[in-house]
C-alpha cells in the first residue's frame, strides 16, 4: 500500500473515532442533564423530612383532635399552604382524617398501595411525589396513622448549575477540535514533507533511467529528507561521472580498435610490400636483402607489440590475466629479463644503464608477467627519450620490499596527463617518439600486474627532465 493511501485510510479512521468520542460525550453530558436531579434517594426523603418536620410534629401533638377540631384542620391547611405540599392524614385502617386538597371526596385509600418510602415509587406525575411519613403518638409513642405528602419536585431538588457539565463538555469538545487540527496539520505536514519530495525523487530516478542526469535534486530543508536529497544528488553526480566515463572508454575502445587495425594494416601491407619485392628480385645483393629484412622485422616486431597489448587488455577486461606467483629468487629471474631488454635500448641509440647489484633475496613472482611489467616501462620511456638519452634501472631492498627503479632523461610527463597514465587507453599529449607510439594500455596493464603481486607502483616526472617509476613487490 502507497504511504499516501496508508495515511489517508488512518486519518479518515481517526476522524470517524474523533467523531464517536465527541457523539459519546454529547450523550453522557444529555444523560446527565437528565438525571441530574436524580440524586440519592435518601438525601431526599432527609430534605422532605426537614421540610415538613413541623407538620409532623403538630400531626404527633394533636392526632387525636384533627377529625374534631376546625381550628387544627385550618392550622394544618396554612402548614401544607407555606410548605406548597399537599397532606393527607390516614388512619391504619386507611381512613382519611385531614386532606389539605381541594379534592376531598376522597375517603378511603389502600395503605398497601398509597404508602411510598422512596422517590422511584413516590412519583405519580412528571413533577409530584407523594412520599409517606408514619405519625407516632406524642405520649403513648405509638404509630396512629400515616402523613402521605404530596410534594412537587422543584421544592424538594436542589437546583444545580450546568456550568461545570457544559464547561466540561467545551473542554473536551475544544479538545478534540484541536486534536483534530493537529491529525490535519500532521498529514498535511507528512503530505509535503514526506509524500511530495518521495514523489519528486521518484521523477529525479525516472530521468536518471532515461539518461537524463541534468535534473538536480534539491531540497530547501537540511533535515533527514534534506540529507536524503543531497545522497541522492551524490549519487546523480557519480552516475553522470561513470557514465560519461563508460562513454569515454566505449569511445577509447573503439578508437583502440581502429588504430591498432590501422597500425596492424600498415606494417602487413610493408612486409607483403618487402616481401613481393624480394621474390621479384629487387634486391640484387646480400645487404639490401638485409636492409630489407631488418625493415620486415621492425614491423614484426611493431605487430607482436601491439597484438600482446591487445590480448592483454582483452584478458583483463574478462579477468583472466594469470598472474601465477612462485617461490623464487629474484637476482636468476631480473638478469635473465634485463639482459634482452637492455641490447634492445641500445640499438635504439639510448644508452641503458644497468643495476651495478641486484639483490639475491626470495619472492612470490611470476617472472613472465614481470618481464611484462618492466618491458612496458622501458618501451614507455623510450617514447619519451631520444637519442643521447639515458635509461637508468636500479633494484633495491627497502622495508622488506624489493623495489625496481626506471628513471629516464626524456622530456617527462605533462602535469596535466599525470592524474591519467594508468587509465586504459589514456596517451598522453606529448610524445616525440611516434616510432613507438602505443596503444595506451601499456601502464594500466602494468598496474594490474604489480598489484597482483600483492604491491604498488607509483611515479614522478618533471617536465624536460625525465620520469621515474617505481615498483614494490613484497618479500617472500
């Protein structure tokens, strides 16, 4: 379920439960409007008592002369008056002796019916009680009849405010108002704080999934969504980087494709050219046959170059350059790699000065992959030096490592190139040696190598004064 509909289903149930508290407490304050004068009927059988106690009294004092005597009739008649309570004076046997009533043909009544001691049986009309007292003969203290008072509600129930029911009801009744406001703040403060930036993250995604990556996600707020917003815009920016980098690479790779066919076809079409020509009979005698043939091998040599870069890169895009290391010692290994590598640079006219001393000390290594390594490096200097220049190499101890040096006096690196010299594909701008031209694989490959051995390479280069390169590989 959407957190929209979720929150939407939730607040329409807290209002429909708001709703049914407020409809609950309007009924118990109407109930109690109601029954509010429907107090203990104790209390008020005491209040009447206290009421009529003197007529009470004066029926106790002179029972035996009521029937006879006018003067008692009209002395109770003014009692009942100022009371504003009807008396009506029975004997046991239920004969009528005194009813202050305009209604005297009344002479009779059943005491088994028309005695009441409480107010729910006492009531006969909707605001008259009649409730029953027993007269108890002054000097013998001896019950001689019953008094049955005739009382109307408003004399005998004390009046009681509605202010503190109805403030209580405006109290409660503010209460849920407010509540009410503060569900509605809430969602609409979960709408726009919550709901809309998900809404408008989730159009930022949809671009992200187009290709669009211009759209920036921002937030005004530096809260929790706010930090949200900015990790998202991070992540824009890091999709927009790798993918321009992606687009840089598919381009660099195609363009890779391109030259090394091109430069491929070149040395071919020579060779054939240099071929043909010599079974045509061109070349008369010995040296321009040879002439011919060191021309044919410098192309060999060129096209070897540039198909081991090319499989290399294709074995490290796949992750299948084997990188198998063996226990062995270094000096065997380095003199047998230099010694080729170093008749090579001084044909070239750079004069390659070897190691005085290599140490002889145990390494995990794989001497083929590291004939790579240092073979890459040398043929990267050389595209940086010319004739007259020198290559120096040098190998060490130093911190438990054994570390391999290849400096040069060639022209250097740009500043601007040296972030960039181990991407794939990368050349760099200044190259006056185009005979050794590259693919721009070289030192990335050689990164991949060292690193499998578990070390590190690194450089420095000046510009018009040479490069160095450095290689730790771990001790044995």
């Amino acid at each position: 379920m959407y957190l929209s509909d979720w929150i939407k289903k939730w607040y329409k149930i807290g209002i429909v439960c708001l709703l049914i508290i407020l409809g609950c407490g309007a009924g118990l304050l109407w109930d109690n409007y109601k029954s509010e004068r429907e107090v203990d009927s104790h209390i008020v059988i005491n209040q009447v008592r206290l009421k009529v106690s003197d007529m009470m009294l004066y029926l106790e004092r002179y029972n035996q002369e009521i029937d006879d005597d006018p003067e008692i009739q009209d002395t109770l008649q003014t009692m009942s008056e100022e009371h504003e309570v009807s008396l009506l004076y029975a004997k046991l046997d239920g004969r009528i002796i005194f009813n202050s009533s305009s209604n005297n043909t009344i002479r009779q009544v059943d005491l088994t019916t028309a005695l009441h001691y409480d107010l729910y049986h006492a009531r006969v009309e909707k605001d008259t009680y009649n409730i029953a007292f027993p007269v108890v003969d002054e000097v013998t203290h001896v019950q001689v009849g019953n008094a049955i008072f005739a009382i109307p509600a408003r004399t005998i129930f004390i009046e009681r405010t509605h202010a503190l029911p109805l403030s209580l009801f405006i109290i409660m009744t503010s209460m849920l108002l407010i509540f009410c406001c503060l569900i509605f703040l809430l969602r609409k403060k979960i709408k726009r704080d919550i709901i809309h930036p998900i809404q408008h993250l989730k159009d930022y995604s949809e671009a992200i999934l187009r290709g669009d990556y211009g759209q920036k996600a921002s937030y005004k707020t530096m809260d929790e969504m706010g930090e949200v917003y900015t990790v998202f815009d991070q992540m824009r920016l890091e999709i927009m980087y790798l993918s321009l980098r992606r687009d840089e690479q598919e381009q660099a790779q195609k363009e890779l494709i391109s030259n090394i066919s091109h430069e491929i076809k070149t040395p071919l079409t020579t060779l054939k050219a240099y071929i043909e020509a010599i079974r045509e009979g061109v070349c008369s005698d010995m040296p321009a046959v040879m002439e011919y043939v060191e021309v044919m091998h410098n192309n060999t040599e060129k096209m070897t170059r540039l198909t081991e870069d090319l499989l290399l890169h294709a074995l490290k895009e796949l992750g299948q350059i084997s990188v198998t290391l063996s226990e062995q010692y270094s000096r065997d290994m380095l003199i047998a790699i230099l010694q080729p590598i170093a008749h090579y640079v001084r044909t070239t006219g750079v004069t390659f000065i070897e190691p005085q001393d290599i140490p002889n000390v145990l390494i995990h290594a794989d001497a083929n992959r590291l004939e790579q390594v240092i073979s890459n490096l040398i043929t990267n200097a050389l595209k940086h030096t010319k004739a007259g220049d020198s290559i120096i190499m040098n190998i060490t101890l130093e911190r438990g490592q054994l570390k391999i040096t290849i400096a040069d006096t060639g022209e250097g690196i740009l500043p601007q190139d040296m972030p960039f010299v181990f991407d794939r594909y990368f050349k760099g701008k200044l190259n006056s040696n185009l005979r050794y031209e590259g693919s721009g694989l070289g030192l990335s490959i050689c990164k991949h190598i060292i690193e499998a051995h578990q070390g590190s390479i690194s450089f420095k280069s000046v510009q018009g004064q040479g490069t160095i390169f450095h290689c730790l590989i771990p001790l044995g």
